[in-house]
C-alpha cells in the first residue's frame, strides 16, 4: 500500500450537495480502482418562522422551516389511510389527495422597492407507501421503498395567494444514493424529491402587489389535487433529500431595496 498525497478541493461558499469521483491510475495510465465520496455542506440551523436573505440589490429571498405547515387538509373516500406528518428531519409527508399552505411575511422595504416578479423553490414527490411494494408490508422510519421501475406519479399544483401556476408533473417518490440528506439523518434513507422552480411576473395580476400592500403576507399552497389516483406529497426541508433546500421565495423589484 502507497499512501498518496491529499487532495484540496474547492467548495462553494452556500449549502452545497455533490460527489467527488476519484481514480487511481498506475504509471501507464491505466485504471486500479474508482470511487466516490459525498460533499455536503449544510444549511445553518434553522432559527425563528423564517429566514430573510437579500440576494442582490433586487432580489429577496424567504425561506421558511418544510415542518413550519400554517394549515393542512385531505379529502376523498379513505382519508384516514392519508395523512400529515412533520418527522423530525424536517419532511412533510400527506398521502393521497390534499394540500399544505405556507405563509411568508414580506419586509415593508421589498414591497415600497415595487416587486414584479415572485419565484418559488422547492424540492417535491409523490408519497408513496406499499403501493411500490409487491406485497404489502409495513414501512418504517428505518425503511423505504428504493427507486425501482416501478412508479408513482403524480401531479403537484401550486397557488400564491390563490394565483395558479401551470401545475407540475411529478414522476415518482424516490430513494436512492442521491438521497444524500436523508442517508445522512438515518431516517426514510435515500428518500427524495424534485426540484420545483416556478415564476410568475407580477404586471399580468394587477392586483396582488395593491393587496400585498395592505396585508403584506404571501400565501403559497401545494396540493396533490383530488383524483382516483392521487399520489400525496412529500415536502423536504434542508436537512432532508437531495437538496439543502427549504422551501423558498424570491421577490424580484422595480428598485434597490433599502434594508436597514
């Protein structure tokens, strides 16, 4: 065995998922061995409803705790099979056909600056229990269902103080190695989601900055929409699926904004 020299990478200076593929190669060049390694850098711990960052002299960012759910509701015939549940690595979970609301409070400086286009980030799937299982069995915090070829799709809408957006297809409730959040917290391992990341320009609802102004909260709703087949959400948070990610706003202005 021939100790090599370290190596220095470089990492962002923001939370940050990822992997660092390594070959050892001998003197002729040829392949010995190949491996990789996970590099995670977490989001701070999670202080207060929310968390303000100014992102640029236009851009202002909200982000809010995936567990922080300020109201929740299911429907359709076996609802008690369907649920919310918040676990402690900061998941949300509901089966089936429902939807939960977050709600974020805009700094008075964002809106005097005259916003005029709203984004959303979010990392979302399908909820999935036995039904990517060939027999039923139960599922336990210490266990999940792995990504396999077998799916379950399903569709997520989005509503910003009652306004759609287009709605968006998820393709499954995954597990697998890019689950990194989720293998690192030793619960549901390998579980998770999608990156959603939606925008909406604010001139086309002439209303919505004149009631921002009166009442400066948004309102953001994601619903897996009542069907047959309706497949749940699972919402992560930044400590939890493949992104270090919570869900998120971003105000766009007209002008600077002026933060004291």
């Amino acid at each position: 065995m021939t100790d090599q020299p370290p190596l220095e990478v470089t990492l962002p200076d923001r939370p940050f998922t990822g992997a660092m593929a390594m070959e050892l190669r001998d003197e002729k060049d040829h392949k010995l061995a190949a491996n990789f390694v996970n590099v995670v850098i977490r989001p701070p711990a999670w202080k207060g409803s929310q968390q303000n960052e100014l992102i640029d002299a236009r851009r202002f960012a909200m982000r809010v705790d995936a567990r922080n759910v300020s109201l929740a509701r299911w429907k359709g015939s076996g609802a008690k099979t369907r649920y919310l549940r918040r676990t402690g690595f900061d998941k949300v979970s509901i089966r089936g056909a429902g939807a939960v609301e977050y709600r974020f409070r805009v700094p008075q400086e964002v809106i005097d600056a005259n916003p005029i286009q709203l984004g959303f980030l979010a990392e979302v799937a399908t909820c999935a229990r036995d039904e990517k299982l060939d027999w039923p069995q139960q599922i336990t915090a210490m266990d999940y269902p792995q990504s396999d070829n077998k799916k379950l799709p399903g569709t997520l809408d989005i509503y910003v103080n009652g306004h759609p957006f287009e709605p968006m297809p998820l393709v499954d409730d995954p597990a697998d190695a890019r689950g990194v959040l989720s293998h690192m917290a030793k619960i549901q391992p390998g579980s998770f989601g999608y990156l959603v990341k939606t925008h909406i320009y604010l001139q086309g609802l002439p209303t919505f900055v004149p009631r921002l102004r009166r009442n400066p909260e948004i309102r953001v709703v994601l619903e897996a929409p009542d069907a047959e087949d309706a497949a749940g959400l699972n919402i992560y948070g930044g400590f939890s699926g493949r992104y270090p990610l919570y869900p998120t706003l971003i105000l766009e202005t007209e002008r600077d904004i002026n933060l004291p």
